[in-house]
C-alpha cells in the first residue's frame, strides 16, 4: 500500500463522514417518531377516535402555552390556560391570534408537548397548525385545536403541557418583512 | 518503496530565506511552525482569558461591556482549542513521528504544506470578526443555533474558520496515518511504536471521523441562515436539539482529539525519568483504542438537561461510565510505571506528574457529571468550566509543555535552562490549582457560566480564581524565555540528551539532521521505545 493509494481511501472515508452528518438528520427525525424526543405530537384520523374508550375514572390536567417569534407581529393566547380532560375524550381548545401590524402576515404554529415521553399518546385530529395561517391588517382570528390523549399515557404523567410557537413562515421571511420593521405601529 | 518520496532530493542543501519556511516541505520546519502558530495563538487566546478574569475579579461591570465579554468566553475557547492545542500537538507528531519511526521525512511532505498553511489565514478570517460591526462570534464556542444564526457579519467568517480549520486537520490526519503505516522502519511493526506514535495514530483517525460531521452541522447552519433550509430552524420544521447532537457527535471525540497526544507523551517521559520500561504497553494501546472508540456513543451526556427520555440518559450515563475504565487503566499503568523506579525530577518529569494528578481530578469530575441526576444541577455552572479547564489545562496543556521541555534539547542541540523551567513549573502548577480549583466551589454554590456579573455571594472565590489566573497567565512568559535561550544557545546536549532515554529519536544527533533517517535503521525490541 503506498501513501497516495493510503489517503485517497482516507479522504473517501472524510467525504463518506461528511455525508453521514448529514444522514443524522432523517434519522434523528424517525428515532423522534418513534420516542418522541423532540416533543412533536402525533395525528389521529377521526375514524380511529369513534374507536376510542374514555377512560371516566382518570383525569389529566393539559396546560396550553403560547409564544410567538419575535419576528412575528402578531399576540397569540389560549382562551384557557388549563383543561383537565379524560384520556381517550375528544376536547377542544380555543385559541386567539391577533395581526397587531398593519399588513396582512402569514404564520405558522409549530407545537410541542412536554414532557417529551406524553408527545407519543397526544393526538390532534384537528390542528390550526397543519396549515398555514393568514392574518390580515389588525386581524383577529379564532383557531382550535381537537386533540384527544391516548389511555396509554404512562400513569406517572397527570399533567402535560401544549406548547404552541407562532412563527413567521420561511416564505415570507424573504424580504417581506422590511416593511414591519419600519412601521411604527408595532 | 522511496522514502520521502516528493521532496527535493538534495540532501545537505537547506533552503534559505522566508522560502524555506514559506514553501516547507520538512517535517522539522512545519513542525516548528505549527509550534510556533500554536504558542502565539496560546498568548492571544490567553490575553482573552484575562480579560474575562479581570471582568470577574470583583462583581458588578469593571473593564468591558457584556456583548464584548461574550465574544471574549466564545473566542478564548475557539482560539485555545482549534489555534493553540490542536496545532500544537500536529506540531509534535509532525517533529516526532518521522523521528520515532525511523523516516526521514512526512509521507506526504507538499500536504503537510498545505496544511500548515490553511491555519494562519483562517484564524486570520476568525480574529477579524473583533473589528467588525456586531463584533466577534458571542453565542458560545458550541455555536448552537438559534442565537449563533443571530450573529451579525461574524457568522459567516466563523463557518468559514471552521471549515478551513477541518480541512487543514484531516489532511494532517491523513498525513500522519499515511506516514506512520508506510514509512516505518524494518523491525518497527505495530506493536513496537513508541506510545506517542500510537496516541496520534488513534488521534488521527478521530479527527477524521469526526471533523468532517461538524463541518456538515455547521454547512447546515450556513444554509439555514442564507437559504432557508430548516435543519435547525423550528419555524421550518426543523429541531435546534439536533445541532446540539450534530456537534456533540463531533464534540465529545474532539476531547480525546485534545488529550489523547497528551497520554503519548506522558507515556513517553514517565519511563525516562523512571528509568524503567513503560508498564502495560500492549494494554495502553488497546485503552487508548477503547477511549476512542466508546467517545463516538458518548455525545449525549454533555446535553442531558435538552429532555432526553429516561432510557436515553441512562443509556449515556453508563456508556459515559464505561470510559473510566479504559482511563483508569491508563492511570494506573503510569503509576505502576513509576512504582520503585530510580525517578529524577526535571522539568518534563514534574509537568508529567503533575499532568497525572491534576487529570485525574478533572477526570473525576467528569464522572459527577457523567451522573445524570447530579448534572442537572452542575449543567452549564462553573463547575463545568473548572471540569473541562482541570483536563485541559494541567491536562492536556501540561502535556503539550511536558513534551516541549522533553524533546527541545534534540531540537535546539541545547540544554534548556532547568532552574527557569522549575521556576516555570511550578509557578504553573501552584497558580494552575489557585485558578481553576475556587470555581468547583462556585459552581457548586450556582454560579452560571458565560456571565460578566455575578451575585455578590461569589466575590471571594473569583477574587482568588482571577488572581490565579494572572499569576498563571503571566507564569507562561517564562516558557518563551526558556525557548528563545534554549534556541540561541547553551550546553550542548548529547544524542541521548537524557541518561533514560529510549528509541529512535535519542539516537540522531541533537540538532538532528535536516532529513532525519536517510537509511532506515534496523529496530529490534529493545531500541524500539522506552
């Protein structure tokens, strides 16, 4: 084996690293599925919910949080802060989201829920944030969400916590934002 | 095959000028080079640290706004780490492997160049960020986002520094491997390698394992921020938690990456200066391949608080645990070395001793941490700052000077001056321990790292700690004094220089030949090492 033959198999070896740094990514996004570590909640279809049992003789108390991004100008806030539900009982949260700026801005909701090991037993058949959310001028909108928590949950887990951050979609990002920046408004 | 095969084949004929160091192709004269980069990149990094001292030496806001502290905490940690103990230890392997192996020159001698070369120019990019609007990189030197994605015209100087410093560490990687598996002498086989060779061959192989994965976390984020890709970026779907992984993946290996040319060379001094052979050659071998190989299923335990699932961290907390014994082997293999020897107490010596001590204080702490119940308190307190200080300072850095003082007699063909090496050593050791020690206590008692004020409950013991590390600080210009006299001139040393010394390096002559071993040797057993 000479040198060259030697460090062209150890460059290939680099490059091959190179690319498995980047192979991390949809691993790490499939080993989040399956542990929930990074929080992200799962989606149930409705057909599956009308199978559910509700489980009446133990409680859960679901704490709403919300935040926006500070490049968003928008308020954000669950009407209420807590729900105690029944795991397997389909509920509904009401939230509200404001446009404070003068032009219409488009958001998206990123959710998490805490601690990571409940993210795995709670389910939204309905989300605000599946989808992009438009505002106009000085909007005022009502979103909810249906969610419904598995009877699965570990009994150790009598609170959970939703987490909701409003941010300002990468589209939009681009430039558009100048605008908001320079109105006094906000 | 030819030996040095590349380089010029004249032999007695140096080239002179700022040539000879511009368009090197010697191992000796980019080994110096690296050394050199390395100690003026240890003076910058250090002048840092001392105005983060000063900052903290009373609380309250003396000297520098809390923007500029930060950038100080973020570049003392890139500087030290990628400019002062990375080079330094390319610097040794490059001086000494040629010579320990019976080579006269690298393998691939124009490549050594080049890495050498990419060094000044990216830390060139990195330090000018301190004059740029918005300052210098101020999040951390993890750089995760997303306050890294927040910095201002820095940011793209600091991808761009670590990508240059990743290129120029895995062509020296593959440098070293590519020397050190052909350009052998007849007799050396593996197992013959002296203990320094073996450390850079490990080491070597982790910078080419891990370097490249950071280099692609922080591509991700450069996309992130000027392409909106969302690998990092929660808005697009994407997780900040898994840059922590990216960098830790690379991060925790990169640890080894600093300390591992460490145990080489104190496996080198310790037999000398015992005169007796090293103890458990064949078991420091596979431990320091044990070490290497568990850093890569370790990361975790440096993010335990992110909210990992229970499996998770306990999974990290014994992986992390399993370290300490590989560790633990090598400890006791150098202290079994020791054990009824004829020791003389120079200055390699002492830096070597003291290496072991003070290491292993920091190891230990980084067992508590490794706990991951206790962690949650200590996360990101002083005592993290006095953990990962305790291993590379009296660690890793003791180790690098350890060497310096061993091998600067061969280089110069001149006895350093050994009253100001004590001098110089123990200044070191006594301020080292002043410096580093107070913030177990501090962080104990809850004071967070990166922070320029501080609650007035932790004045006393950063009054201590600042005055330490001003002693310690100013300590290390004793260093330069001994080098530059040990350059122009002294006692002669002989080719062994010292009465224990073993293997091929001892038997050139002190200065050695422009090209080391124009004809391999023939190694045997006894010659091979010490």
């Amino acid at each position: 084996m000479n040198s060259d033959h030697i460090s062209g198999k150890l460059a290939i070896f680099a490059l091959a690293m190179f690319g498995f740094g980047y192979a991390l990514v949809p691993i790490y996004d499939v080993l989040c599925d399956i542990t929930g570590l990074n929080g992200k909640t799962g989606e149930i279809t409705a057909e599956s919910v009308s199978k559910l049992v509700v489980d009446y003789d133990r409680t859960v108390t679901v704490q709403f949080d919300t935040n926006v991004n500070s490049e968003l100008p928008w308020t954000f806030r669950a009407v209420d802060k807590t729900l105690v539900v029944h795991p397997g009982e389909v509920t509904e949260a009401v939230f509200i989201a404001v446009n404070t700026s003068s032009a219409e801005v488009t958001g998206q909701a990123v959710p998490s829920v805490a601690p990571a090991q409940a993210s795995l037993y709670f389910n939204k058949t309905e989300c605000f944030c599946f989808t992009k959310q438009t505002l106009a001028a000085h909007e005022q909108k009502e979103m909810v969400v249906r969610f419904v928590v598995e009877t699965g949950l570990p009994k150790k887990i009598s609170t959970l916590t939703l987490s909701y951050t409003f941010f300002v979609t990468p589209e939009e990002k681009v430039g558009d934002l100048a605008f908001i920046a320079a109105d006094p408004a906000i | 095959m030819s030996y040095g095969a590349g380089h010029d084949d004249n032999h007695d004929h140096k080239p002179t000028g700022i040539g000879r160091w511009l368009f090197s192709t010697n191992h000796k004269d980019i080994g110096t080079m690296y050394l050199i980069f390395a100690l003026i990149m240890f003076f910058i990094g250090g002048a840092m640290a001392m105005v983060i001292r000063a900052e903290l030496f009373q609380p309250g806001l003396q000297f520098v706004n809390p923007q500029f502290f930060n950038q100080m905490t973020t570049m003392h940690a890139l500087i030290m780490i990628f400019g002062a103990l990375m080079p330094a230890g390319v610097g040794l392997a490059n001086w000494m492997i040629p010579m320990m192996i019976g080579a006269p020159d690298m393998a691939l001698p124009r490549m050594n160049n080049m890495s050498f070369w990419i060094l000044p120019f990216a830390f060139i990019l990195l330090l000018s960020t301190l004059f740029m609007d918005g300052g210098a990189p101020a999040g951390g030197w993890t750089m995760y986002p997303p306050l890294t994605l927040q910095l201002g015209n820095a940011f793209p100087f600091l991808i761009f520094t670590i990508h240059l410093l990743g290129i120029s560490s895995i062509l020296g990687a593959i440098n070293i491997i590519a020397t050190i598996f052909n350009m052998r002498a007849p007799g050396m086989t593996f197992m013959r390698l002296p203990l320094f060779v073996w450390t850079w061959i490990i080491t070597a192989f982790l910078l080419i394992a891990a370097m490249p994965v950071f280099a692609g976390a922080v591509t991700m984020m450069l996309t992130d921020k000027f392409f909106d890709t969302s690998f990092f970026s929660a808005a697009g779907g994407g997780d900040p938690v898994l840059f922590q992984h990216l960098f830790w993946f690379f991060g925790h290996p990169e640890v080894y990456i600093l300390i591992l040319p460490a145990f080489g060379i104190v496996s080198q001094i310790l037999p000398t200066f015992a005169r007796k052979p090293l103890f458990g050659y064949a078991s420091m071998v596979y431990a320091t391949a044990a070490i290497a190989f568990l850093s890569f299923f370790v990361w975790a335990h440096h993010m335990f608080t992110v909210g990992m699932p229970l499996a998770g961290e306990l999974y990290f907390m014994y992986a992390t645990m399993a370290i300490a014994v590989p560790t633990g082997v090598k400890i006791f293999n150098w202290i079994a070395t020791l054990w009824k020897g004829s020791m003389t107490f120079e200055t390699p010596m002492l830096f070597s001793l003291a290496f072991i001590v003070l290491f292993t204080i920091g190891g230990f702490t980084g067992l508590m941490m490794g706990i991951t119940p206790v962690d949650f308190q200590y996360h990101d307190t002083y005592f993290i700052v006095a953990h990962f200080h305790y291993v590379l300072v009296p660690g890793a850095i003791f180790g690098v000077m350890a060497g310096i003082y061993f091998w600067l007699p061969k280089w110069t063909g001149h006895m350093y001056n050994e009253t100001l090496g004590k001098w110089h050593f123990w200044l070191s050791a006594v301020s080292v321990n002043v410096l580093f020690f107070p913030q177990h206590f501090l962080g104990l008692a809850g004071m967070p790292r990166r922070i320029p004020d501080y609650n007035v409950q932790f004045a006393d013991w950063n009054m201590v700690s600042s005055l330490g590390g001003f002693v310690f600080g100013l300590s290390q210009l004793l260093l330069v004094v001994v080098v530059i006299q040990c350059v122009r001139g002294g006692q002669k040393a002989t080719d062994q220089v010292w009465e224990g010394a073993h293997g091929l390096e001892w038997t050139l002559p002190s200065p050695p030949p422009f090209h080391s071993f124009t004809t391999p040797p023939q190694v045997t057993e006894a010659t091979a090492h010490s």
